[in-house]
C-alpha cells in the first residue's frame, strides 16, 4: 500500500530571506517531498501558502494519508475553511505531522484546543534530542539521541494536552528543556508534533531528522477507509435502540426525528 504524504509549507522566508533560500533554495517542502519520496511506499506531494486554497481543496485533502504542516511567519494569512476542512479530515483517519514553529499554526491549535505556547530564544545553541522510548516507531533508525549544531531554542513550559507518548526530549546549550517528540490522536487521525526544523539552519538535510519523519509518516498513516461522517451527531429512535426499551419521559424531539442534543 502506497503512502500518500503531502508536505504543506507556508514558503515565505525562502522566498525573501538570503540565508534560508541558500539552505532550501526550492523551499524546505521540497526538501522534505524529496526524501519522503525516495522511501518505498511513500508518495510526496507539495503544496504551499501562495496557491489558491493554499494548495489544499478539498479533493487533495481527501486524497491525502498524512498531511505534513511547516509554517512560521504567515499563520494568521491561513483562510479558516482550509482549518476546517484538515481538522475535520484529521477526526476522519488523515494523519498530521505538525514540524517546529508550526506549534502555533491554526489547525494545530484548533486540534490542540489550547495555546500552545512556549518559550523561544534564537541563539544557534546545541542541543540534543533524547529518545525517550528507543522502541517506538518512530525512533526506529536513529539511536538514543540526535545532536544538532545549532538550532533555535523552545523551552517549557508549552501549553498542549498531556499527549499520548512524549517521544523526544530535548536539551539546549543554553540550559532549557522541552517535549520536543508529542502524540495525539484526535478522531481517527494520529497527530506527531516534532519540534527541530528552524530555516536558518539546514536541520532537514539530517540524516537522523530525515528518519524521524519518515518514520512519522508511517506511523501517522491509516489503512482504515476514511471516518467520513464522523462529526455527524446522528438520533437513535427508541424503536432502533439495540435492545428493546420503552420511552420514559417526555422528549424535545418528535419521533424520528433528526437533531442535536
């Protein structure tokens, strides 16, 4: 079964700052659909802000298995019915990979439901991330800990949901830690925070990073045909209840009728 990635990035600095253009001259989703695609199974596509509805239509969306979001400078600029509509195909089984500064990007908060926000500090300091389960899926390939040179600090605390399994944590030069490796589920679709991917320095060009997104994809992905009346709040008649009842009380609904509660 073929995995189909679709790689979302904002694409704004690449466009306008030297020194990223340098690291990611065709933009660091390029980057990332290149070496997902090199990987059996997987298919990478692209889409960025600039396209119309953002690249993300309802059509690729429904095609897509695991939607990767980068974004950074243009959060805000994201229109609201793209949010709903990768919300609503992540509660139907779309698994979301959600990379560095796209913490605070709308459909991330929207899934979250909290601020998710943290500490921050741009001092191209060292750190490590530690496995914190070398068994997991997605730590499969890359050792104990992943060393970067140089990358932007986040720090706690950092206001998300307890997640499911906190896969990576990090250490700065600076002192600083952070749950840099989160799960979620939210419907039917896995969600995968991971925190490393600043654009002034060439973090996706990592081997051990490059791992840990594909293993991510992978992880993310659902076989499972598409949840797709998931939000649907559907009455149940009396007459259509699994054992037999008899109505006791009285009711705001007629019988048969559809609506909320």
């Amino acid at each position: 079964m073929t995995i189909r990635a679709l790689v979302w990035n904002e694409f704004f600095h690449e466009r306008h700052n030297d020194t990223v253009k340098a690291i990611y001259p065709d933009g660091i989703h390029r980057t990332i659909a290149d070496f997902l695609g090199q990987e059996e199974g997987i298919e990478a596509s692209t889409a960025t802000l600039p396209e119309p509805e953002h690249g993300l239509p309802q059509e690729r969306l429904d095609e897509a298995d695991v939607l990767l979001w980068w974004g950074h400078k243009a959060h805000g600029d994201v229109d609201d019915a793209v949010v709903d509509r990768v919300a609503e195909r992540v509660h139907q089984g779309m698994g979301l990979i959600v990379l560095h500064s796209a913490h605070f990007s709308k459909p991330f908060k929207r899934l979250m439901g909290t601020p998710c926000s943290l500490r921050w500090r741009e001092a191209g300091e060292r750190e490590r991330l530690w496995a914190v389960n070398r068994s997991h899926p997605i730590v499969q390939g890359v050792g104990h800990s992943i060393e970067l040179p140089n990358a932007e600090m986040y720090g706690e605390p950092f206001l998300v949901p307890e997640p499911m399994e906190t896969v990576f944590i990090s250490w700065f030069e600076g002192g600083e830690v952070f749950r840099s490796g989160l799960t979620y589920q939210r419907g039917a679709g896995r969600i995968f925070y991971f925190r490393p991917g600043h654009e002034t320095y060439p973090i996706y060009h990592n081997p051990q990073i490059q791992r840990v997104i594909v293993n991510a994809v992978r992880w993310a992905h659902n076989p499972a045909a598409a949840w797709t009346d998931v939000s649907a709040a559907p009455n149940v008649p009396v007459e259509k209840a699994p054992e037999k009842i008899e109505r006791k009380g009285g009711s705001l609904h007629k019988p048969g009728e559809q609506g909320y509660r």
